[in-house]
C-alpha cells in the first residue's frame, strides 16, 4: 500500500481517508510531569432549551451523537486569499475566564469553534461548559486532570479520567461529546509503539482524535509577541486546504485572546469558511490511528 503520510507544511489533499498526518513539526509543549499543569452573551435564541439531566449515567460502550449547525448563504468572497480553504479553531484547557471572553469574540462574529476542555466541578466552570454548549460551540474531551504522568500511566488510569470527564461533561450539559485530543498530542508523550493500546480505547468508546497542524505558539515557551502569533496562524492557514489550529484558553493565556480578533478578521475578509468541528473534519494525526490498529 502506498504511504499517504503528508508533512505538516504540504497541503492537506482532497481525499479525506489521505488526510492524515504522520508526524507533527509543532507539539503541544509537555509540561513538567512532576507538576500539575495550569489549564480554559446569550444564544441565539429566545428561551434556552431545557436540558434534562442524567446523574445515574454510566458510559457505555459506543457513544454516538448527531451534531448540526446552523448554515447561512455563503457570502464569501470567492477571490479571497483563503477562500479555498477550510479553518477549525480549537481551543485547549479550558474552561478559565479567558474561555468567557473568546466566547465572546465568537459570537461577535459568528464563528463557532471546538474546546477541548480539562476537568474542573466547581459551579463557575459548569456554566462555562453549558455557554459553550449552549452557544452552538463543540465540546470536546482533552482530560481530566491534564497530569501527563497519570494519565499515561496505564490504560487504567486513562480509562478512569477519560469517564470521569465524559460523565461531567454529560452530567452537566447533557451533551455527548465524541472528540479527543490526548494531552501533548498522540505523539507527544508516549511515542508510537505505547499508544496503541489508547487509541484501541478510544476506538471502542466511539470516540474520534484530533491533533493540529497549525498553531498560533501559545504553548511553544518561546514568547512570541501577538503580531508574531497572528502570522503562525495566518501562515499556518494559507499552506493548507484544511487546518486545525492549536490554541489555548487555559490560565495566563492573554494574548490568546487578544490576538483572535485579528485573526478572524483577515481569516473572514479572506474568504476561509471558519467552522466547528465534527466526525467528518479530515483526521490530522500525528500518529495515524489507522496505523496502529
């Protein structure tokens, strides 16, 4: 069989069973693993749905969910610089404050976005997963603790943070969230022979993971001014058809939020559909779950 690997500077190819990638040039920064890791306006309708509850729901085996969008006429200009392309803003460890105010943005302009979030059951936080739910916005799973060395410890340990997530999140917003994004990426901690095991895992819980192949460096340590961070992005973006962008909405992470505005502003004039995410979006992987099965 031929090898479809692509690396992250070529652009993402029509066929979405190609659109994979093998190896990653820009990792999400691995934190200390000593050390636990600082983590993340009304819909647009009259009266907000009521949400029924289930605190006696244990995971099962296959968690499925249908998710639609709103869609508008496309106005976009068809002789924009990104019009050809497809852009999903993701956001990673949240829910913080700095969540509220990208939500915000957002809505400004009518974009939607994916947060994969941490754990956190404190009554601040659940609202902030419900107005992310709420909003029209994806969520998604990224872990519970976000401590690198018990997560990975065992398939034991993954598994027990993965339901304890899954079920807060379902507890309370009623949501089903079917997205994953392993802490540091697939290929971030554990390497290729170890991961195995976890991706099998989240293959039986229905579950799909993405990586990125762009990022705006907000994790990077390397301290990037804002211009330089809206240039990761836009350069990011105009190399590819698709691209999943690497943000962070978890604390101290100001010129995140800063610096959205901008992007969304040329990303938009440019003519790229900016879009939330689902099942369907082309796998970005740095490990190929197909590669490991």
């Amino acid at each position: 069989d031929t090898d479809n690997t692509l690396d992250l500077t070529d652009d993402i190819i029509d066929n979405p069973d190609d659109n994979i990638i093998e190896e990653a040039s820009d990792t999400e920064e691995v934190p200390d693993i000593d050390e636990e890791t600082d983590v993340e306006e009304e819909p647009n309708i009259e009266e907000e749905p009521e949400i029924v509850y289930q605190s006696e729901f244990r995971l099962p085996g296959k968690i499925n969910q249908d998710s639609t969008y709103d869609t508008t006429e496309d106005t976009r200009d068809p002789d924009g610089i990104y019009y050809d392309k497809k852009v999903y803003l993701t956001f990673d460890d949240g829910p913080t404050m700095h969540t509220d105010d990208i939500l915000d943005i957002l809505a400004q302009y009518n974009v939607k976005a994916t947060f994969f979030v941490i754990g956190h059951e404190d009554d601040v936080s659940k609202e902030r997963y419900k107005r992310i739910v709420n909003e029209g916005h994806v969520l998604a799973i990224h872990s519970y603790s976000h401590k690198y060395q018990d997560i990975y410890k065992s398939i034991e340990n993954f598994d027990k943070d993965f339901t304890k997530l899954w079920n807060l999140l379902y507890d309370t917003t009623g949501y089903t969230p079917t997205l994953y994004r392993f802490p540091g990426g697939s290929l971030g901690f554990l390497g290729r022979s170890k991961m195995k095991e976890y991706v099998r895992y989240l293959d039986e819980k229905g579950m799909t993971y993405y990586d990125w192949n762009v990022v705006n460096g907000d994790a990077e340590g390397k301290n990037y001014t804002e211009e330089q961070m809206i240039d990761n992005v836009l350069n990011g973006v105009a190399r590819k058809k698709t691209s999943i962008v690497l943000m962070h909405d978890g604390e101290g992470k100001h010129k995140t939020v800063a610096t959205l505005p901008d992007i969304l502003d040329a990303l938009i004039s440019g003519g790229a559909e900016v879009l939330p995410m689902d099942e369907t979006v082309p796998l970005i992987q740095q490990i190929k779950a197909s590669s490991l099965k």
